[in-house]
C-alpha cells in the first residue's frame, strides 16, 4: 500500500473503485456506531461484496475501536504493574465496572 493510498483510506475512500465503497461503508459504521442504512448495506452489496466479506468489514472495525479504546486506557497510566486488561476473565472487570455474580 502506497502513502496516497494511505491518505485515501484515511479520507473515507481509495484509489481502487471496490476498495473505496468498503473503506466508505467502514466510515459509515464508525461515524454512525454501527447503525448503517439499507442504502449503505446495497451499495457494499451492489459493489460485489458477499455477506461474509461485510462481516469481515465490520469485524475489522469493531477490532479497530477496542484496540483504541484499551489503547487510550492503558496510557492514562492508571494501571498498576501487572494490570493488564488480559488478564480479566470480563473486560468491564479492568474498566472498574464489576458485574454482579462474575468475580
């Protein structure tokens, strides 16, 4: 992948026609938390997507957010040596946040 590539997918589109619509679609999940409209779903369709390869978008964007998401948490730098969020069995259990009858 070449840096205008990379500035492209970056600005929501892509050099290559198919990749631009599922770089598109991957925006409008972010920026509307996951609800996309019918209109979004048939252009990825229409693009020549299956169902599986928009799982997989929405996949990668789901691992995208967490990955942020414990990104920025872990460099508050309120956790204590050896607390890692992997070793909870819950996530909210590293958040703080205890779930009743899961310890």
């Amino acid at each position: 992948m070449n840096g205008a590539e990379i500035e492209a997918n970056r600005a929501g589109t892509s050099q290559d026609t198919k990749a631009a619509v599922a770089v598109k679609f991957a925006r409008a999940l972010v920026e509307h938390k996951g609800e996309v409209t019918n209109t979004e779903l048939q252009s990825i369709r229409d693009a020549g997507f299956s169902e599986a390869d928009i799982v997989e978008v929405i996949t990668h964007v789901g691992m995208n957010i967490l990955t942020n998401i414990l990104g920025k948490r872990l460099q508050r730098g309120r956790h204590r040596r050896g607390d890692h969020p992997c070793r909870y069995e819950y996530p909210d259990q590293y958040l703080g946040q205890s779930q009743p009858g899961r310890h």
